[in-house]
C-alpha cells in the first residue's frame, strides 16, 4: 500500500537536520508503528480465541484478519466515531 506524505519546506528542512533521509525515517516509523500494532493484536487475538476455546488462524496476516473478523479489535476510526 502505498500513502503520499506533504511537508511544508520547512517541515521537509526539519526533518533533514534529524534524519540521514527523511523518506527513510517516515517508511521506517510507520513500518515500525505497524508492527507493534500487529503484535498487541495477535496478543488480544490469542488471548481471546484461548478464552473462548476458539482455533487460531495461522500466520500474522490471518490471525490480524481474524481478530477483525471476530470482533476482537476494530479500526480506531470505528471506535472513535462510535464515542
């Protein structure tokens, strides 16, 4: 999946006095955000399918897809919305 990111000039001049390359560093803290993400959802999706006697689905990307499925988590913006 691919997102475009728009910085002003001097938000793109900030971030090249903090980063070696700023492309680099946004892939990389969304890539790392993502990642810590998937494994509190495998944590809730285990605990909860232990829980409820329920069979794993094998692989992260079917254990994410099934904690959806199951109603274990739900997109933030369905959280917030329903607030």
């Amino acid at each position: 999946m691919n997102y475009t990111v728009t910085l002003t000039e001097t938000e793109k001049k900030a971030l090249e006095y903090v980063a070696y390359d700023p492309d680099e560093w946004i892939k990389s803290a969304a890539t790392n955000r993502a990642n810590k993400a998937i494994k509190e959802i495998i944590e809730k999706n285990t605990t909860y399918c232990n829980e409820k006697s329920i069979a794993i689905a094998v692989g992260q990307d079917a254990q994410v897809t099934q904690a959806y499925t199951l109603g274990v988590i739900q997109t933030a913006k369905a959280v917030q919305d329903a607030a």
